[in-house]
C-alpha cells in the first residue's frame, strides 16, 4: 500500500472535520433567528434588482479557453524539466521547437487582442 | 540513503508497544499518520492566527493608527477573541443561495490550501509526506481553489459574489501558468519534484541557495512570488474581494464560522506559499547537514531556520497589501499575458541552456558528484 499517499487522505478528512466540527457545535451556542429581509441576497442595502446569474464579460472565456491552451502545453514541461539533465542537448533543442510552436499561437493570440481588456 | 517520514519514525518508536497491547496494525499506521498532519494543520491555523495579528498590527503602525491592542499583551490574543466571535455568530444562508454548495465551497477552499502543506518541508525531517510529486501535488492542490471560489461565488447567487468568484477564476488560472513555469527553473536544476530533495540540494550560505543559483533563477524567483500574491488574491491583485467595488466578493453571503473558514484558508496560504518560496529558492531549512542523520537539536535549529525565512517573506506580503494600490482588471491581466508569461518562458529556455553551457553548475553553485 503506497502509505506516503495516506496524509492526503487524512489531512482532508481532517480539513472537513474541522469544518464540520466547528459549526456542529455552534448550533448549541450561537442564535438562529431568521426572518425575510435577513435571507434576501445582500445587495449593499438595496432591494436585489434583476437576474443575478446575469451575463458576464465574455472575456472571462476567452481566458479560460487560453488557459487552457498554455496549461496543457505546460503539463508537458513537467516530465521533460525532470529528465532534463540526464537527456541534455537532444531534450533541449525538442523543447525549444515546441516552445516555438507555441510561440506563434502566442503571438496569434496577442495579434487578435485576446490579452486585451475593453 | 534511507529516508523517513515523521510518521515513520513515530510508527517505528510505538509499534511494538502498541502490537503488544494489540491494537491492530492498520489502525497504527493511520494514527501515525495522523499525528504529523494533526500537529500542521494547527500550526497552519495558529499561523493564520498570528497573520490576522500582524496583518492588523502592520496595518495600523503603516496608517498611524494603534491597532489591536486591548485583547492580551499587546492585543496579542486578539485573533483567539475574533475566532470566538465569529464562533457565536448566526449561520446565514439566503433564500435564494445553492444550498448545498453554499455549504460544500468552504470546505474545498479549506481543504485545497491545507492540502499544500504536506509537502513542505518545515527542516529537518519534519515534513509531513516527501511525496515524490511534490510540486506537482502543490500546483494541483492550490488549482483546486478557483473550484471553492467559483462554486461559493455561484452558489451564493449575488451578483458581487458572482463577480467575485468569476474574476477570481479568472486570476488564479492566468497566474498559475508563470507560477508554474518559475518552479520549473529549480527542477531544471535539480531533476526532482521532491521538496525535501530540493531543499537538501541547496545550502547554509546564500550564494548555495537556488535564487543566486543563475541570474534567470533570481528572476523566477520574483515571477513566483509575485504570481503566488495574484493566487492568493492578495493586494494589488485582490479584485475577487475589492472591497470598495464588491463589498467582500466570492465570500460576501457567508457569516460566522463558514465566513472564518474562509479567512483561515487565505492566511494559511500566505505562510504555506511563503514556505514554500523559501524552501525552493531560499535553501528551506538547510544548514549544510543532512536531515536525517543529524540529531534533534540539530534538526530543530533547522525549524528555525526555516521558520526566520519564512516569516519574513509572510510579512513582506502584508506590507505590500498596505503599500499599493489596486490594479486594474486589464492591467492585471496585461502584466500576466504580456510579461509574465513570456518572461516565464525566457527564464526556462535560459536557465536549460546555462545548465547545458555550464555542465549543471551554477554561479557558486556545484553540481554534486554522482
């Protein structure tokens, strides 16, 4: 049994039972007095006005898309930074053709102003 | 070499005392486990503690103000009197909130942040699980944490915790990407993910620690810091809470004890990503012996050594929230996209060629013989 992967599972467990722990027991002290104007969504004093799960800017897509993008070519560095300095020269210049590659959907990204914010 | 975990040695000193009294071998092995992340989950919670103090502290001497200073000695005692408050505090989840994930995103928050902390190494060997994906597991773990804000953010059905939780997605996932990459300078240099074989790899003396390692590491360093206050959504990138546009943001629906799990998980982050700074670019708590060979007075002085890098680099984030102003969103993201990340890039391209130029070595820095 891989026993160094236990803590994991302990420290969430632990994490959660804190959690749990704290708030079961401040049943017992702390009050519970609902009413209406209390629950209502809080909206700095105003009567909430319109959907609340409106659109958003779509540029919060567009920096999900590119994440995306750039993370997944990360998770690729991960396995070549480790072996890097038993491979050498060879790893080195596979890494730098890849990195070019991305380089020009960088700038094409760049060029289509998907860093831009308006 | 053999190498033991903690709970190894806590296994090893107890086993057959505790077999002798019967108690089963499954349960021993979890309970020795347990001890270890038992005892750094509190010091994670005494470190948010004491950060909620110094930040206020910080704060006030930065504004000339007095600060906290009625609860305790120097009102040192006042997060205990937060805490309690925020204990009796009412539960309040609005009519219109997600129950269940209004309830579940705390626990995700929390969980993914002290998750991080089993892999850093304290000094010596008190490290909770030298996992050999060890900065793999951090960089997983602390992604998990757009999934607590945005399911809090979603959940709460508000629009400044929509906000909120849809700009802090945004941040962490663009600052992940340089984050990422300025780790992966160090292991370039090392070829390991283990923090422990990291920190053992550096030394007593600067010029041995990983950010005076090449010029490109010194670089990354700064990259990596500044990427890890836009992770942690601390000023100046704190759009996700802005108080002064989106009142408190993700976390503006929660109250009481589910409010404070959400503020033990932003301070613990700060001393574990502080932690971690230190072990992989300032030498953690390496004194230029071996951590498992030496004795214990040894291996505290490199708790201590590890904890006076660490504190600093905690309080150097507090001073910066109370010296700058908040960016802008577009130009959070210009710094991220446009230099940041090419930056990032740089460094990894460069630093892989002074590693091949200079045969592994670095400026001062030896390459160990094989």
């Amino acid at each position: 049994m891989p026993t160094e992967y236990l803590p994991i599972v302990i420290f969430m467990l632990v994490a959660t039972a804190f959690g749990l722990g704290s708030l079961m027991v401040g049943i017992i002290f702390r009050p519970h007095r609902p009413y209406a104007e209390k629950l209502i969504p809080y909206e700095s004093g105003n009567i909430p006005v319109g959907e609340t799960r409106s659109r958003f800017h779509i540029h919060f897509y567009i920096i999900a898309m590119l994440f995306l993008v750039f993370d997944v070519e990360a998770v690729f560095m991960y396995p070549w930074a480790v072996v890097f300095d038993k491979i050498g020269l060879y790893a080195y210049i596979e890494m730098i053709l890849f990195i070019l590659i991305l380089t020009v959907g960088y700038i094409y990204a760049w060029k289509k102003d998907a860093f831009k914010w308006d | 070499m053999e190498q033991y975990s903690a709970a190894e040695k806590i296994y090893e000193l107890f086993s057959e005392k505790a077999l002798a009294l019967g108690i089963p071998e499954p349960v021993l092995v979890i309970a020795a486990y347990a001890i270890p992340c038992l005892v750094v989950i509190n010091l994670i919670q005494g470190a948010a503690g004491m950060l909620t103090y110094a930040e206020r502290k910080i704060s006030a001497d930065i504004q000339n103000r007095i600060g906290a200073n009625r609860v305790g000695p120097f009102g040192l005692i006042q997060f205990l009197a937060d805490g309690v408050k925020l204990f009796l505090k009412e539960d309040i989840i609005p009519d219109a909130a997600d129950r269940k994930l209004f309830k579940l995103a705390p626990y995700i928050v929390l969980s993914s942040t002290v998750l991080a902390a089993i892999v850093v190494p304290f000094g010596g060997s008190f490290i909770v699980a030298d996992l050999n994906i060890g900065l793999i597991f951090i960089i997983v773990v602390s992604s998990l944490l757009v999934v607590g804000f945005l399911m809090s953010g979603w959940a709460s059905n508000n629009k400044w915790a929509l906000l909120g939780g849809i700009r802090s997605a945004a941040q962490i996932i663009s600052y992940e990407i340089p984050t990422a990459l300025s780790l992966l300078c160090i292991v370039l240099i090392t070829g390991t993910f283990s923090l422990q074989e990291t920190v053992m790899s550096q030394g007593l003396w600067p010029w041995q620690w990983f950010i005076f390692h090449n010029p490109f590491s010194f670089v990354a360093f700064f990259i990596f810091f500044v990427s890890a206050l836009a992770e942690m959504n601390r000023t100046p990138f704190d759009f996700p809470e802005a108080e002064s546009e989106l009142v408190s943001g993700y976390n503006v629906e929660y109250s009481g004890m589910r409010f404070s799990i959400f503020f033990i998980a932003e301070y613990g982050s700060i001393f574990i990503i502080s932690g971690l700074a230190a072990a992989v670019f300032l030498g953690g708590g390496n004194i230029g012996l071996d951590p498992y060979e030496s004795p214990l007075h040894m291996q505290l002085l490199m708790v201590g050594v590890f904890f006076a890098k660490t504190v600093p680099l905690c309080l150097v984030i507090i001073w910066v929230r109370w010296s700058m102003p908040r960016l802008r969103i577009d130009q959070m993201l210009t710094m991220c996209w446009k230099y940041f990340i090419p930056i990032a890039f740089a460094c990894l391209v460069a630093t892989a060629i002074w590693l091949l130029v200079f045969n592994g070595n670095g400026i001062f820095w030896r390459m160990p013989a094989p």
